[in-house]
C-alpha cells in the first residue's frame, strides 16, 4: 500500500467535506497530530477507526486502502490489486518478525555461552560459580520465551496426516516437543500428532 498516496487522498477527501484536521480528529475522538501524520504519509489509521473515518469522509474502505475513488469499471480489478498487495504487507511483516526471532536467538546463545566461558575462567569453583551459572542460564531462557512468542505470531504449522495449517495457542507451542521451529502438535481436524514443519509465510 502506497501511504503517500492513502494520506494525500485523505487530504483531498478531508477538504472535500469540509473539516479541518482538529474537526476530523473531534469527531474520531483522536488528536489531530494522528490525522496530520496520515495525510503526510507516515502512518496508516488505526482499523478501529477505519469504518468511521470512511463514513465522515463518504468513501469505502477499498477507495481508502487504495488511496483514490473506485468506480464500477475498475472495482473488481482494484480488489484483486488490494488484495494481493496486503498479501505482499502480510508476508514482508512476517519475515521481518522471523529474522527478529532468529537474530535474538542467535544474540542470546553467543550472550550465554561467552558468559559461560568467563564464569568458568573468573570465578572460582564453589557456590558463587554455580549460582552464577543458574542466573545466566535463567537470563537465556527470558529471550526465548518471547521468541518463540514470535515463532507462534506468524505462519502456520502443516499437520502432516491432513495437510491442515495449524495455528496452536502460546502455551501448545511452548508445551510441545520441538526440533528447531518442527513441533509435535495435535491436528484439530484429523486429531493426530505429529511433527508439524513452521511455513512463516501464511
């Protein structure tokens, strides 16, 4: 989506009706520093307000999300255009959060094992070696919970009796076995286990 284009056309749509951006922002009881940063293109209105902003405005949420009027003629093609390019959001969001997965995973092994090594060398064996050991290991552990919270946020896992995409809650994956981001899951449609492959793009 092209928010230039969005913002400008909430401009003109704005004028059109006759507000102001302290009118509009009133009436979608937000600030008007929210409506001066979508007509300039650095941010996208909030889905809660999406349907309102569009009544003030007179246009439908396509004509928003495509950043012009609609007509008849090209209705159809503008939804399979919109359709394919919040496909295109859906999947560049998803990687992005991916690689954030797997970027804090990797910080985090190389963290734990270089303070591994300097526990060992620095503190001499005993209690303190050994609570020390137990802290940083406890430590590990908060960056993976969160990124296996990102692990469960995108794509979907392929059962592999049925072929369904599953999407478990935080605590299946966090319960389940696991081989890298393969987990033993439970199908909801076939009810077997199984070890379900991650695809991030779904």
């Amino acid at each position: 989506m092209d928010q230039v284009k969005i913002g400008k056309f909430i401009a003109e749509r704005r004028k059109q009706v006759n507000l102001t951006q302290v009118q509009l922002a009133e009436r979608l009881n937000i600030t008007d520093r929210a409506v001066s940063k979508w007509e300039r293109g650095k941010t996208m209105p909030d889905s809660s307000i999406m349907l309102e902003l569009c009544s003030i405005l007179g246009i439908s949420v396509n004509e928003l999300l495509s950043g012009e009027e609609i007509t008849m003629e090209n209705n159809n093609q503008k939804n399979e255009q919109l359709l394919l390019e919040l496909s295109k959001e859906l999947e560049r969001k998803n990687k992005h959060i991916w690689i954030s997965m797997w970027v804090i995973m990797g910080v985090s092994m190389v963290a734990l094992f270089a303070g591994l090594f300097l526990t060992a060398f620095l503190i001499p064996e005993g209690v303190w070696q050994l609570v020390s050991i137990l802290g940083l290991c406890i430590v590990f552990l908060i960056p993976c919970f969160y990124a296996l919270k990102l692990e469960v946020s995108v794509g979907t896992y392929k059962c592999k009796h049925c072929g369904y995409e599953i999407v478990p809650t935080y605590a299946e994956a966090l319960m389940a076995m696991h081989r890298g981001t393969t987990r033993y899951l439970k199908c909801p449609k076939c009810q077997k286990r199984s070890w379900c492959k991650k695809d991030w793009k779904k």
